[in-house]
C-alpha cells in the first residue's frame, strides 16, 4: 500500500510540552475521525550527526525550545486532501486549538512550522 504523510518540524518551549501533548493527542483523534491512519509526533533529542544541518538550526529554536517532528499518515493523497478540508471545520477544532495560539500565551507559532505533504517513496517494514 502507498501511503501518504503530511509532515511538520515546529518548536515549542519546554514548558508547554505536557499541555501541547494534552491537546495533540484529542486532535490525533479528529484526524483518525477523518480517515487518517495514524499521527506520530516526536521530541528531538539527539540531532548530531557531523556534515549535516540539525533541526534546531533549521528552524531556529530558543534555547528553552525543543524541536516536535511529527506526521499524519493517510491510505492516499486524496482522503489527505479530503481530510484537510474537513478537521478545520470540524466543530472540535476551534476548542482544542484556541489555548494553543490564544494572543496572550501562545504555545504554538504556525509561522514557525516547517510543513509538507509527502509522497511515499519507501516503506520497509521488514524485521530480519
């Protein structure tokens, strides 16, 4: 099966990870309501590898920043599309979505998220 993500690296401060995982995990379930096949959200940890470009300086984090990489995942594009369409408008969203950007204590910065929708390439879910 070829499947399809849509994909985000965002900071969040450090002190807003318990709250932002309270309401990540309500919005994962409007995103399976709407057809979506899984949601994966990660705190970076370890983004060392010499030659390369981390995260953080990528999206230039705060030092009382940590950098969440995460998908949704969807048996095509067309159900994303669909769903992109629809989990806006659902009557869920605006409740679960005003303490993260209320004006006086923003926790997420949408201008700050990396985003794309992505084609699979490779799937390998072999275990030797």
């Amino acid at each position: 099966m070829s499947t399809y993500i849509d994909g985000f690296v965002f900071p969040i401060k450090r002190e807003h990870i318990d709250t932002y995982r309270a309401i990540a995990e309500q919005v994962a379930e409007v995103w399976r309501d709407h057809d979506a096949l899984s949601c994966r959200e990660f705190i970076c940890d370890d983004m060392t590898l010499e030659g390369t470009r981390s995260f953080h300086d990528a999206i230039h984090t705060n030092t009382d920043e940590v950098v969440v990489f995460g998908w949704v995942e969807f048996p095509s594009k067309e159900v994303r599309d669909k769903a992109n369409a629809a989990v806006p408008n659902d009557p869920r969203m605006h409740d679960l979505v005003a303490p993260l950007v209320h004006p006086n204590s923003t926790i997420f910065d949408a201008n700050r998220m990396v985003y794309g929708g992505f084609r699979q390439l490779l799937r390998d879910d072999s275990h030797s």
